[in-house]
C-alpha cells in the first residue's frame, strides 16, 4: 500500500476547520479560501472555527476581504 503523503499541521488545522464548518453550515455556505498561502491558512482556520462557534456562517468574500487575499471571482458564487 503506498503511503499517504504527509499533511503539515497548517493543512489538518484547515482541513479540520473546514469538515467543521461544513458540517454546521452545510458546504454550500463554505466561503473561498482558494489562493491562501500557508500564513494565511491558520487565520482562515481561527475564522472559521469562530464562526461555528458563534453559528452564524461567513460571507463568501469574508475570508479574502479579511486577510487581503485575492478576491474569488463573482461567477464562482453564482
């Protein structure tokens, strides 16, 4: 059996975040974390997970708008 490729911490942080959120909102409500680096993989976590916590799911720009990222095109919201 090949072995798996390791994930670093940052990657099952968010990934982890992710299945969370997922599970609270449904994966339709996920907002775009395409284009993260890896600096912004943990704040994007922490904003997700607070989210959950306060049950009340993020706008789909929330993430980029909130760490400067690049802004996800329009289309991809529709």
């Amino acid at each position: 059996m090949p072995r798996r490729p390791t994930m670093s911490m940052q990657d099952r942080t968010l990934e982890t975040a992710i299945d969370r959120y997922c599970a609270a909102f449904g994966r339709d409500a996920l907002p775009c974390i395409a284009g993260l680096d890896s600096a912004m993989a943990n704040a994007a976590a922490v904003m997700l997970a607070d989210a959950v916590t306060a049950r009340r799911p993020l706008r789909y720009c929330a993430i980029a708008d909130a760490l400067g990222g690049p802004q996800p095109p329009e289309c991809a919201s529709l």
